[in-house]
C-alpha cells in the first residue's frame, strides 16, 4: 500500500479536500514506525497505511483517514499525543486519542462479553469516526494473522464475531461486517470454509455467469422500452452468510438460491415499483419471497424491495432494487452520510444527528436482538462511562468527580486520593467527569482519613457512605453531636 493509492482512492470522493494534511501524517507515522515490523515480516507502517485505504474505501472524511494513517503512533512509539496535538491540531488528536484509548480495553473471555459491547456503545456516542477507525484497524489485523498461533487467530476470530460484528451490523456498514465475517469464519472453521469456497468460486462460477447473462438479456429489453434508466449488478452472497443459512435451514449449497442475486438501481422510489412490476410480468414470483423494506425499513435503515422469482431454465433468481441513494446506504451504513453530507441533497432528504439516530438503533436492535435484549437502554442514559489506566471501566451517575471515581475501584484508593490525572492531564478531585474520561488517582500512602469536605461534592452513595465512615470527626462535628442535648 501506499500514500498515493490513499490519496486517490480519497479525492474520489472528497475532491475538494486539501491533502497535504495525509502527506504530512504519513510522513510522521513512518519516521515514528522505522524499524517496526509487523508479526508477517511486513515493515509497520503497511498497517497504518492499509488502515487509511480502508476508511478512504468507506468515503471517510478527511480528519479520519489522517488519524488512520497516525492510529497507532502513541501507543507504539516515542511520540506521543500531546506531540500529535501540537503537528496536527485537535480533530485529528481526538480521533486518535480514541483509539489508544480503546486500544487499553482488555479482552477477558465470552463472559465479559456484554461489558465489551457497552464500551464500544460508550466510545461510539462520543464519535462515531473512532469505531470506523476501529473496525479498519481490526479487519487490517485479521488480515495479517496468518503469522500466529492458531489459538490466538481463534481468540481474535472469536472476539471480532461477538464484538464488532454486531455493532458493525447496528451501524448498518455491511461492507466492513462481511469482511470481517469472512475472515473469521476462515479461523474459526477452516475445514468448511475451504469447502465452501471451492464450490462457490470454482464449481459454480461459469455456471453462474451463464445464468446471469441470460436474466439481463430478457430484462434489459422490457426496462429499456419502458424509458427507465437502470443499473444491474451482480450481488453475491458472501461465503459465512450461505454457511449460516445452510446451517439454519439444514440445506446443502446448491439447495439455497439467494446465494446469488441481481441488483437493479434505478433514480426513484418510483422506479423501484415500476421495475418490480416488470420482473413479475415476465417471470412468476416465489410466493412468500417478497419483501418491501422500502415501506417498511430493517431497524439499521437499510431500505430495498426484495422478490425471487422463478427464472429461466426454471431455477430461482433473487433481485433486489432500490435507489443509488438506499445503495450508498446499504453498503456503508451511517458512514456513507460522511459523503451525502457535502453534496446536493434532494430537498425531502432528512439528515440526520447521527448520535440520534444510532440511539434509535440501538432501542430497536436492543429491543429486538435476542443476543443483546438484556442490556437495557436505561444503562447509557444518565450515565458515565470512565476508564482507570488498567483498561477496566466504571459506570458512575452523570456529574461524578475523580473522588467517585477513587471510591469506584477501591476504598483504599478513596481514602487516600490527593489528586487525579484526567486524560494525562493534571485534574482536581472535584471536577465534574466526562464520559469516556481517563482517569489515574495520584494516592497519599501516609494519608490516614478521607477528606470530609468531598461530602459536599460526590455523587455516589458508595462514596459518600465511606467518606462518611472513615473521615475522621471535625472538632465541630463534636459540638454539633452535643448541640441537639444543649438545646434540649
Ligand atoms: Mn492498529
């Protein structure tokens, strides 16, 4: 990979963009990566830059790929992000510093499963960028697995299919989720992966195309006379979604016949029905096949009209039609927004908070997928999420200080702060907390008694409970226990 493949594959979208700023972070995170290799023998600095090219991919904007490029210089290099503040301002540091950030998380087994998902759900509302940011960094690594254990491969496949896959799933960008499926269903199961893949790639293929050709040939004629204007792709089905089918229904390969399909895309909504209606005048359609998720959306947004039709040769042939608009959508979920947001739009088009929306996502999914039904909502609303220098995560309410914070993680540490670090800069220990803050609690080991004057600015009933307990009493709470006597 390199920069100018970067920069072309970025100007394809953003044209209008200055990219002297990806010149520059290339150049940095190269010089700070020399000497670096990857576990693959590959010099480091291909994993940042493969990175980039995948967020450029997904029409990322230009802060992004810049912190793709610079992701991981923090974390594995001398530079670190006040450096990174000072060359490239405050965006790009922030996505950056989000990823480090994540980066602390530690995988601790299936069991600590949903606690991962409520950390990624907590980076997400700060911004979104950083979770694509995530998701290109984990594909580039799946990629370059080849040069490990087979365990650890496994644990990684594991992680990213209970992790990111969903969340990948939730925020609607199936290019990135099938990706990521494919790959690990490689790890996971490679006997039946391999097997797969030889019947679709080799046994299947000229067969296919010779089927397709022969649709488009009765078809192109009847949507031409018709005056519409259309393009028609051919959609394959990618190999862990058929396997998941198979398993699902008990079917062998050749037995599941969405495998394949045709898309057609066409300016309108209009459109959409006109052409449906073309298909299901010159072929009859599957009974129970039809979908309108153009009427009535999937949860994640994707919008299409769906049917399966009985085909020449009388062998079954799915279409999907919809707009170039739904298209965009379909393949790069929210992050195609990045793109629509700086051009023309049509008037009717709403455009959308993005943090709204992915809360709205997030009740659907949430109320709906039986995997995650039992994180409520209610857990993200009204509270913080703050991470101690170790990785772990603490829920604290909504106005929390460092001193709620101490008292989170451990008595002692509460007993004894005398100050807080907050995203490695000097804080107090009365400051209000911000979700996803860093925070790192400076102790007094000869400290003997917390402070009581925290009681007038904690949160937690845990922490007020203690300080309580082990304060030790002010000369003029003893005049106050004997007050209530005096004025008897
Ligand atoms: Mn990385």
């Amino acid at each position: 990979m390199t920069i100018e493949r970067i920069i072309k594959k970025f100007q394809e979208n953003h044209p209008h963009d200055d990219v002297a700023v990806l010149v520059k972070a290339f150049k940095f995170a190269e010089t700070a990566h020399q000497g670096q290799m990857r576990k693959n023998g590959e010099p480091y600095i291909q994993h940042p830059l493969h990175t980039a090219y995948m967020l450029a991919e997904i029409k990322a904007d230009l802060a992004t790929v810049a912190a793709g490029l610079l992701h991981d210089v923090p974390e594995d290099t001398d530079h670190d992000l006040e450096e990174i503040q000072h060359r490239f301002g405050t965006e790009i540091t922030t996505l950056v510093a989000g990823i480090t950030k994540l980066g602390k998380i530690k995988y601790r087994g299936i069991e600590r499963y949903r606690e991962n998902l409520k950390k990624m759900f907590l980076a997400m509302t700060s911004d979104l960028r950083v979770i694509f940011i995530k998701f290109c960094d984990r594909l580039n690594n799946l990629r370059t697995l080849e040069g490990l254990p087979a365990e650890k491969r496994k644990r990684i496949a594991q992680e990213t299919m209970e992790i990111y896959v969903p969340i990948a799933g939730l925020l609607g960008v199936s290019r990135l989720k099938w990706q990521m499926e494919d790959i690990c269903f490689k790890f996971l199961y490679p006997d039946q992966f391999h097997e797969l893949e030889y019947q679709y790639e080799v046994e299947k293929k000229v067969e296919r195309n010779r089927f397709f050709q022969k649709i488009k040939s009765i078809l192109i004629p009847k949507l031409d006379e018709a005056g519409l204007q259309y393009k028609i792709e051919i959609r394959f089905k990618h190999l862990y979604s058929i396997w998941r089918k198979m398993q699902e229904k008990g079917k062998r390969f050749d037995e599941i016949y969405d495998v394949f399909a045709l898309r057609v895309i066409v300016p309108t909504i209009d459109d959409c029905y006109k052409t449906l209606g073309i298909i299901h005048t010159i072929w009859k359609p599957k009974p129970n096949r039809f979908k309108d998720y153009i009427a009535v959306p999937k949860p994640n947004g994707y919008q299409s009209l769906h049917t399966t039709i009985f085909g020449p040769e009388s062998k079954a042939a799915e279409f999907q039609i919809r707009t170039s608009e739904m298209h965009e959508e379909s393949i790069y979920g929210l992050a195609a927004h990045w793109y629509y947001k700086n051009q023309h739009r049509p008037a009717d088009y709403r455009t959308p908070g993005w943090v709204k929306e992915i809360i709205e996502i997030q009740k659907e999914i949430l109320s709906t997928d039986e995997l995650i039904k039992n994180i409520k909502l209610d857990i993200f609303r009204d509270r913080i999420f703050v991470f101690s220098p170790q990785g772990d995560v603490f829920e604290l309410p909504e106005g929390a200080t460092p001193v709620d914070f101490a008292y989170a993680v451990h008595t002692n540490i509460g007993n004894k702060a005398s100050g807080a670090i907050i995203n490695d800069k000097l804080g107090k220990l009365d400051q209000e907390l911000k979700n996803g803050d860093l925070v790192e609690i400076i102790t007094e080991k000869n400290r003997p008694h917390p402070n009581r004057d925290w009681l007038k600015f904690v949160k937690t009933k845990h922490a007020r409970d203690r300080i309580k307990q082990h304060a030790r009493r002010s000369p003029l709470d003893n005049i106050k226990r004997f007050l209530p006597r005096i004025n008897k």
